[in-house]
C-alpha cells in the first residue's frame, strides 16, 4: 500500500514539475524600428540573440539599457508600418519544457489614426 501511494505521489510531482513558470522579464524602452526588415501583415515576434542581430533592427545605439546577448535574450514585437494608434504589449512569458518559450501579446487599437506613419513595437530583455 506504501509503494502505492509513493508511486502516484511521483507521478503528480512530475506532472507538476512540467507545468509552464514564469520567467522574469525586464521591458525597453525608446527603442525604434529602423524599417530595414520585411515584415507580414500582422504582428511579428523576433528573438535577439548577439549584437549583429540587434543592429539590423535599432541600428548602431549606446543607450545604457542595451542587452548582454552572452547572458540575456531579448524579445521584440512588431507590426507593420501603419497610421492606426496601435498599443503591443506582453501578456505572458512563460517557459515550458526547458528551451520552449511561450509569449503572448495583447494588441490594442485607439480610436483616432495617427497624422504619422510608425512601427508598433515593444521589446523586453529576458
């Protein structure tokens, strides 16, 4: 009865280790698309990962809140270019099953359009 109870308790332990965590995520800002890049008609996500990366994006920067690609990976999301008044924000990021990461966003449109043309973007470092 022992083992039994032992066995089903290892197997909910397991089902539990294998649930999706949260990962702690710092967001930018100021950061500006340079339009260098082809995207698809809705939102586009990107994962940073070395400088070289970074430069085809935002261009050359010195901001002081640059990644460290050797220990950080930075997630962007972008829409085209556009004149509606467009929000993108991080809903959730969790990572599940070691290297899989999961990120959902939340698009939000205003009621006015822009006398400008932008790039809807957000970024966070994770």
């Amino acid at each position: 009865m022992k083992t039994l109870i032992v066995v089903i308790f290892m197997c909910f332990a397991g089902i539990v280790a294998a649930q999706p965590t949260e990962v702690r995520v710092k967001p930018l800002k100021d950061y500006y698309y340079t339009g260098s890049l082809p995207l698809k008609e809705d939102v586009n996500c990107y994962v940073l990962t070395s400088r070289k990366d970074f430069k085809k994006f935002f261009g050359e920067t010195t901001q002081p809140d640059t990644p460290d690609f050797s220990k950080e990976l930075m997630l962007v999301l972008l829409m085209p270019i556009t004149k509606r008044d467009a929000k993108l924000d991080f809903d959730r990021i969790s990572m599940k099953a070691g290297q899989f990461i999961e990120v959902y966003c939340k698009v939000r449109y205003g009621k006015h359009k822009l006398t400008y043309e932008s790039y809807p973007l957000s970024t966070c470092v994770i």
